[in-house]
C-alpha cells in the first residue's frame, strides 16, 4: 500500500499464493502516493491512522472501522490523513483472481462477480477479523488455526457480496464429526490445516467448522491445541525436555509449548510439575 519511505518498516510473507503485507509507519510519517495500482487484489485494513484516498474521480475517507478492497489494476491516489502519535499499522492481503476462484471452489461458493466500484466496506467485526486473521497468519501459530481464520474470514466477506449458497447445507453428520476427531488425534503432531480435515472427511471447511463447535462447543483448531497440550504434558511428565516434546506435539518451538500450555492449564509447563 504505501510508497518506500525511512519512516515506514514494510514486513512481507508469502504463503501458498497468498501475500500478507505489514507497514508499521512511526508517528508524525507523510505519506503520499499519486495514480497508482496493485497487480493483485487487494484487502487493506489499519489502525491508528487514516487515509485521503481518490479513485474514478470519487474522494473517499478511510478510517479504521472500515476495509479496503480493491481490483487488480484499480488505478488510486492516496495520502495519509493522520497517523497517530504512537505510530500506525496497515495490514494487507494480496492475491490473484485465480486465488479467489480457486478459493471459492473450496468453500462450495459460486464464483465471485465482486463490486469494486466503492473501495470502502464498513462493517466493523469484519474488519476486526480481518486484523486478527493477518495477525494470525504472520504468527508461527499451528497450521489449523490459520487456514480457519482465513477461511471464516472469506466466507464472511464473500456473504457480505454474495447471496448465501450454503447456510442451510450439511445436516449434522456424527460419522463425519468422528472421523475429524480421529484426524486430529492420528496426526496432531503434524502441520493440520483445515483444507486437508475438510477433505479428508469430504466436508465444506466452513460447515466443518460450524458443526464441530455445534456439537462439541469448540473449534477444530481449540480441539487440537487441547490435544496437543494434553500429549505434551504425558512427555513432560516421563521427563523429557520442553525443547524435544514442542516438535513432538505440533509446536513451532518451546515458547509455543510454553504459551499454549499456560492458556489450557493456567500455569508454565515448569510450575505445574512444581507444584
């Protein structure tokens, strides 16, 4: 989103098709950028800052509240309206329209015809899952986590766009739940994501999703953290050392054990066998 300047750090990561962009701009930054374009599409979201910005001969007032979303090739203007006295942050997805389509046939969703007329869609809790999901994504969270954040996030942006196709799809399947259950606990020490669960069982991701938090009042993901948790603390217990059980169990590293454990158990691996 923005131009090169000594006042803004850019991080970017690619991952499978996707490019995740942060620009962490420090306070007091001017940020200006005249007729220009993405090569992809583009979903833009920020906080703490504020944007003039011009397309198709309209103004727009860009706020935090709101995401931006435009076409590859939409040709923009922009220029910062305020930048906070602690610094901004602006988050970014871009991706090719092949990935959106590719996208939509995985979640059962007809083909996007999307408006890129009005760049702005205000619709806050919208917006603050798109902010957690890039959080998310840039993280080394587990696998699973990720790809369902990413694909509650589409789904809800696609539905804001398009008619509902599958809010009635899916009657509650055991079986299939049951099999999902076996996945996770057969393989939770591997990177899980939730395109290879939903195929695995032959489910939508999303009805997936939906029905095992129905049924069970969690997610996949919160299920196999619960799990892997679960599997460390056995390993811990025979003694061996978090830095051998974290790739054991499906963690990134011993900081991620560490993390995960005191969500699920209150307390640090080394406090609970203390106390």
């Amino acid at each position: 989103m923005m131009g090169k300047a000594a006042d803004t750090k850019l991080t970017h990561i690619a991952q499978d098709g996707l490019h995740l962009y942060r620009y962490d701009m420090a306070a007091g930054a001017r940020i200006s950028m005249e007729k220009v374009f993405h090569e992809e599409i583009a979903i833009i979201g920020f906080e703490r800052c504020a944007w003039h910005s011009s397309q198709n001969g309209r103004y727009y007032f860009e706020t935090p509240d709101c995401l931006v979303i435009r076409d590859a090739g939409q040709i923009f203007s922009l220029e910062s309206a305020y930048i906070s006295p602690s610094g901004a942050v602006c988050r970014e997805l871009r991706f090719t329209p092949e990935y959106l389509d590719a996208l939509c046939a995985q979640l059962e969703l007809p083909q996007p015809t999307l408006d890129y007329s009005n760049p702005l869609l205000a619709f806050e809790p919208l917006t603050r899952l798109f902010m957690r999901t890039h959080s998310l994504m840039e993280s080394n969270d587990c696998a699973l986590a990720k790809s369902s954040y990413l694909a509650t996030f589409f789904y809800a942006l696609l539905n804001i766009k398009l008619p509902p196709q599958i809010a009635q799809q899916g009657q509650t399947n055991p079986k299939k739940l049951n099999f999902a259950i076996e996945y996770l606990r057969a393989y939770f020490s591997d990177a899980i994501t939730l395109p290879a669960l939903a195929a695995h069982i032959g489910m939508n991701p999303f009805v997936l999703i939906r029905q095992f938090k129905k049924h069970l009042g969690i997610t996949p993901h919160e299920y196999l953290q619960i799990y892997r948790v679960i599997q460390a603390r056995k390993l811990i217990a025979q003694g061996h050392k978090l830095s051998e059980v974290a790739p054991l169990c499906g963690f990134a590293d011993q900081s991620h054990l560490t993390r995960s454990f005191r969500k699920k158990m209150g307390v640090t691996p080394g406090r609970y066998y203390s106390l």
